[in-house]
C-alpha cells in the first residue's frame, strides 16, 4: 500500500535494477544521472532508481521508463579517473511515479512509497517454507551460489524481503526481476518466485540431462575413432586389403577406370571419401554407396561403333520385317548422313500405329543393322515425375529414373533406346512425366540430362531414342513437336500373308518344335485364316491362330494319327472352329436406302452399312447404332442439306412432315464415332427418299457441311485396305485428299477406281444407280 508522496531526483538504470534492502554498487556516466546524484548528495542522500525499457536510448523520456522503481539511499560516491562516478546505494522501499519531471540538468519525479504489510499469517510460513526449500535445492543443482548464501537468507523473517533476496540471485530476464519488483502484494509475490524458481529448476535438470547425453556421444566418437585407427594401423601391418579401406581402394580403382568427365569424377572422389569417413554402422554410408556405385556402372565414355554399311542394314531391316518402307527409307537415310557427316545427334522418332504392326520388334532390328545395344523401358502408367527423372537421395530408398537405369542397363553411351508406349502417360498430383521428357527428347537440351538421384549432367546426345505409340492424340503437344512422327498404319492382306507363310508361321513351327515337312498351311488357308479369323491391323492374333494351328498339329503328330499334316482352305475349320469374324462384304445387288461407309478404327480399316428407313410420321429423326457425338452431327447436317435441297433432288418438300426418318448403322454394341460419314448418311437419305439404288461397288468416306460441301477425311490408305477387302471396286473420296492416294500400296491402288469430289451432287452421279431426274 502508498503510504507517502515524495519528490526526489530521479536515476534512469540501463539493464539493471535494485531491489528494495539491496546493497549495491553502480557506475554512472551520463551528466543528467551525475547531476542528479549530485543534487541528491546535497539534500537528504534519497535518490529513486528506475530501468529503462528500452537500454539503447541515452535520454529516456517518461514512456521509456517502467513507473515502479526503488526508492534508494546513496551511501557513497567517488569519481573515476575516466570521468565516471562510482556510487553505493542500499534500496529502502518501491515506489511508483507519480509526476515525472524532466529538467535542465536532471530528472526527478514525485514518488508514491509502498511499504510491505509486517504481518504474517500461517499462509505467509508455508509460502516462505516452500521458497526456502526449492531455494535450497536450485543451489545444489546450480552450483553457482554458495551455500554461505543460503545460510544468511534462511535467517531472513520479513516474507516479501525474503522473495526480493532471493530474485535476486536468481538468472532472471530483466522483464521478470521488474514483474518481481512490480508485485506490491507479498503473498503474490512469494508464490511468484516460487514459480520461477520451479522453472528454473526444470530448465538446470533439462540442462544436466543435454550435458550427459553429449558426454556420452562424444566418448563413443572419440572411442569409436581410436578404434578404427587402430583397425588402419594393424590391417597396413598385416597388409590386409579387406574391410572399408581395401574397399576404398578398390572403388578408387573403379572411378579412375570409368571414364567419367572430370566434374563428375571430382564429385565421386569427393563422396568417396566422405564414405572412408563415415562409420559402417551409419545409414549414411549405405546411401554413399549405392551412389558409389551408380556413378562408376554408368557408361561415360564407352560405346560401340556403328555399321554403316548401308546395304548390310538394309538386308538386316527387309530380313525382319515385310513391308514398312517409309521406316526403312528413314533408318537408311540416318545412316547415310551420318556415314558423311560422322557427327549427326540421334534423331529422335515416334513410331505411331495399331497394336501388333511390328514397332518394338522394328526398334530391335533397327538396333541390330546399326550394331548398337538395344534398351527397351516401357512408359505405359507412368504417372510419377521421378521414373523419368529419379528421386532425390534424401529419400528413403531412392534411386535414379528410367532413363538413367536404361543407359546402365545398355552399358554404352550410344544405344537405341525405345520408350514403348509413350502415348500411355499420365499425370497427378506427383508431376506430369511427359513434361520431365521434354528434356530427354530435345537434340537442343539432352547432352546435359540432369537426374535428381546422380544430380551430374548426363550426355544423352548419342542416343537413338525411338518411341512407340498408339494414339497420337494423347501425346502432350510441347513433346510430340521433339519428335519425328512415322505413321505405320497397317498391312493388306497380301503383306500379311507373306508375313504369316515368311516369319510367323516359320517362327511357331520352331517354337512347337515341328519340322516343315510335318506341316503345310497352304496360301489359301493363310488368307482365310487372315480374313475370317482376325481383325487387325497388325499381325498378333494372325500369330496367335497360328500358334493354334501348330498345338493342333503336334497333337495329331503325337497320338499317330498321321505323320504329316496339310492345312487348306476347306479343312481350316477342323484346326480353328467356325470362323469368328465376317468383314464387311460388298452388296450382291444395288440397294435402296443402303450406302458402304468407310471406317477407320484402332486396328484398322472397316466398312460400315449405313441404313435408312422411312416410314409414316412428323418428320421424326432417329439415330441408333451406338453413334459418338461427332456421328450424330453428321447425320443431323446431311439431314439438313437434304431438306434445304429438296426440290433441285426432286424430293416431296413436305416429307419431313409425313415420315419418321430412322437412320441405323448395324453392329449396335460397338461405338462408332468419327467425322467421315456425312456423304454416306447423305446418300443413304437421298437414296431412301428418292427410291433410287445405290451401286453395289461404291464405298465413301467424307465429311458434309450444311451447304452440300465435301470436306478431307483421315486414314484413307486403312480405309481402301478395308474396301479392297470387302470387294469394293469404286471409292468416292474428298477432292483434298488426292495426296494421300500415294500412302496406298500399289497392289491394292490398282485394282480400285478412285474418285475425287467436292460437293455432294458429284458423290450422287456416281453413288446412284441411274441419273437423277
């Protein structure tokens, strides 16, 4: 409680402050603090101490000081040499300002005294008992403050003098000691300082419990290095080369072998000897290691020299493959450059067709007539960024990316190296992968591949990348520009029989272990096979009926039923059942209201039978047939045509309000979709609704707008294959794509009659059966 106001100089104290019964010694060097002690030491030696918050600032104002301070009395001053004074004071009372005064030469302030309430209570004994106790054991865990100390404070009677002492001691922060000095109420502040000296005890056990732990570590580093030189000095006695230092030695012998470019062989010496170092025991060293390891199995420098006997390479491609020319001419036209030039980067090509039309075995044989290793990684469901890439090392279990697996895998720095199935990507929350092969596939970029797991530049200039794919349409666009795309669209029938009778069927027969004179398949079973019991633009289920021709025939062979076995066209059904497929054929006769649509689909070429039926009604448009968006759309613009055009193709302008028009394409359960119908519905409709056949012989593909336009179509040389299947003599094309006409193999150009047109009235002269009146 204040008891009395006073009016005293005022001493402003930087990091410090005085407890009231304190006893201590200051050194003051500002004028205004000289001056006030001065004028203390005139009048009655009472001078008020108070902390500055703030112990940067040399003139405090009023702000800057806490309010509540000591009351204290000055019981010496002298003056230093250096101009200094060196004063003793003894703290009497808190007080708190309550006027602050900033004068001229000094500070003062009118103080409010508080005096601490002399009574005790039996609550006051036990919180002094308590502090005395915790006190008592904060010394022997300290070891800093005497136990003379202890003995003089036990003695202490008054409670709130006994909390200020004993603050005092304590290794408080400034803030605390003024929360302390702050705490007018005794019993407050007794309990307190028990509270800090609570804290202060468990910080001290924390503290000795830290010191231990490290003492403990260091003895086992500091035995476990006295140790392994003593393990140094006995293996160099005995000329022991087994254990971490023969092992050093050796993967020393290994990195110096390698080949690796200096940066790289910098950093490998360098973690080499951060493994030298590291204990056995320690996770650390396996993680070295392995990285060890990565960098010394990698190719840096070794490679094979290519064959570029261009003739050679050429017998080794049409050895292995039929066909295929456009691939083929590109192999040998790199092979030529790089037989003037010696210096040509690998290109980087994208083989894109069907499943089953031979472009991983292309990859291989194109391995083989360049005499370079051969490395296949496949892409299908990679969705992870680090495949490509790798991961980091700080990660458990870590490990390099596929394309620098492969290149260990090849041994050379110049492979042909085939990422199959690239279109099969995809992306989440992990990284696009496709995104981390832009670098990969960039002539430009590659001769510095970074990988997260070898963090070294890697040179992947040398490499012959090829990729496969299905659908191009998958292909991100930033990385189908990197590449050279080469179409292989598919194989007529008279290419796939010279590749069943040539490869497949020679191939099986050694893989059943038959001799050729023990089974015959003769051309026309081959054809049939082809036919009737694949669909297909490849040749892998063609391989696969085959193979079950072969089980068939060891079967027989086995049980003595014959000794050889001649497959033809009649006796087929014996080895194979009923035939499985009946490809579109083309009609017996002229239809009404029926056209041949050409397809294009992911094995191949396909006619489709577009059919319309009319019957009474308000002019009702049906679709069915399982049509794609892109299908109905096309039917709804020739609908729309036929109707704008009505009277010029002599058609009852009203029939839209006297039939329900049903447009079907059969095969209901397969979905069909594709911008290449539109004639076809048109000419069905206009078929239907003139009553004028359609031409037997005629197949179509294109796409109409609203105004009767023909527009290009895709995949025609798949489509003429189809045609040329079913019996088809006469194809109507779009005007724009005359230039594709030249993709079509020759055999099946010849016996098909192409016409080219532009406009719907064009497709109709030659799709009708008779001229439209």
């Amino acid at each position: 409680m204040a008891d009395k106001e006073i009016i005293v100089p005022l001493l402003p104290l930087r990091g410090l402050l005085v407890y009231p019964t304190m006893v201590l010694h200051l050194d003051v060097g500002r004028d205004k603090s000289i001056q006030a002690l001065e004028k203390a030491m005139v009048e009655d030696h009472l001078i008020f101490l108070t902390t500055q918050q703030d112990v940067t600032l040399d003139e405090p104002g009023e702000e800057d000081l806490y309010p509540i301070g000591t009351l204290t009395k000055v019981k010496q001053m002298l003056k230093l040499p250096n101009g200094t004074i060196r004063v003793l004071v003894e703290g009497l009372n808190r007080a708190e300002v309550s006027v602050f005064y900033d004068y001229e030469t000094h500070y003062g302030a009118k103080i409010k005294i508080y005096e601490d309430d002399e009574e005790k209570d039996a609550e006051h004994q036990a919180l002094m008992r308590t502090l005395l106790d915790y006190f008592e054991q904060y010394i022997k865990m300290s070891k800093k403050i005497t136990s003379e100390t202890f003995s003089s404070t036990a003695d202490i009677e008054e409670p709130g003098r006994l909390a200020d002492i004993i603050a005092s001691h304590l290794p408080l922060k400034l803030k605390d000691k003024q929360e302390i000095l702050e705490t007018t109420n005794v019993k407050q502040r007794l309990s307190r300082v028990i509270e800090m000296i609570h804290n202060e005890k468990e910080v001290l056990h924390l503290e000795k419990k830290i010191g231990q732990r490290v003492k403990r570590s260091m003895e086992r580093t500091q035995k476990e290095y006295y140790l392994r030189e003593q393990m140094k000095a006995i293996q160099k006695e005995l000329g022991d080369k087994e254990g971490k230092g023969g092992e050093v030695a050796k993967l020393t012998e290994k990195i110096e072998a390698a080949g690796m470019p200096e940066q790289v062989k910098t950093t490998a010496l360098k973690e080499l000897d951060r493994y030298e170092k590291v204990p056995a025991s320690s996770a650390e060293s396996s993680v070295i290691r392995n990285y060890i390891d990565w960098l010394v199995a990698l190719p840096w420098s070794k490679s094979t020299k290519d064959d570029l006997n261009i003739l050679k390479a050429e017998k080794v491609l049409n050895k292995d493959h039929y066909g295929l020319e456009k691939v083929k001419e590109r192999v040998l036209e790199y092979l030529a450059v790089q037989q003037l030039t010696n210096s040509l980067k690998g290109p980087i090509l994208c083989l894109a067709g069907p499943p089953g039309v031979g472009k991983t075995s292309l990859a291989r044989s194109i391995a083989t007539s360049l005499n370079r290793n051969f490395v296949r990684i496949s892409l299908g469901g990679v969705r992870d960024e680090s495949e490509i890439r790798g991961h980091r090392r700080t990660y458990v279990g870590a490990m390099p990316g596929r394309i620098i697996q492969g290149m260990k895998k090849a041994g050379t720095i110049n492979p042909v190296f085939l990422l199959d199935e690239i279109d099969k990507m995809s992306n989440d929350f992990r990284g696009d992968p496709s995104a981390a092969l832009l670098e990969v596939l960039d002539p430009e970029q590659n001769h510095n591949f970074s990988d997260h797991y070898i963090e070294e530049p890697y040179n992947l200039s040398n490499v012959m990348f090829i990729a496969t794919a299905n659908d191009l349409s998958t292909i991100p666009g930033p990385l189908r520009d990197r590449m050279e795309i080469i179409t292989i669209a598919g194989y007529t029938e008279i290419e796939k029989l010279h590749i069943a009778r040539d490869h497949l069927l020679i191939r099986q027969l050694e893989n059943h272990g038959l001799q050729k004179s023990q089974l015959q398949v003769r051309e026309d079973a081959l054809i049939k096979i082809i036919r009737y019991y694949t669909r297909e633009a490849g040749v892998r289920s063609l391989e696969r009926q085959l193979a079950s021709v072969c089980r068939k025939t060891a079967k027989i062979i086995v049980s003595g039923e014959r000794k050889r076995v001649i497959v033809s066209e009649k006796n087929v059904e014996e080895f194979l059942g009923k035939t499985i497929f009946h490809y579109g054929q083309a009609e017996e006769e002229d239809q009404i209201g029926v056209a041949t649509g050409l397809a294009y689909t992911a094995v191949g070429g396909d006619t489709l039978q577009i059919e319309v039926s009319l019957s009474p009604g308000k002019g009702k448009l049906v679709l069915t047939g399982k049509l794609g968006d892109v299908m109905k759309e096309s039917a709804q613009a020739a609908f729309s045509f036929v109707r704008a055009k009505s009277e010029e193709l002599h058609i009852d302008p009203d029939f839209n309000e006297k039939y329900d028009i049903h447009i079907h394409v059969p095969e209901g359960a397969v979905p069909k979709d594709g911008p290449s119908a539109g004639i076809t519905m048109a000419t069905a409709l206009i078929s239907a609704l003139t009553n004028r056949p359609i031409r037997k012989e005629v197949g179509m593909t294109g796409e109409i707008t609203l105004r009767g336009r023909v527009l290009p179509i895709g995949g025609l040389k798949e489509k003429s294959l189809a045609a040329h299947r079913a019996g088809i003599t006469k194809i109507i094309l779009p005007q724009d794509n005359e230039k594709d006409i030249d993709d079509i193999p020759e055999s099946v150009r010849s016996d098909l009659q192409f016409v080219l047109v532009s406009h719907v009235d064009q497709v109709l002269e030659h799709a009708l059966a008779g001229d439209i009146q």
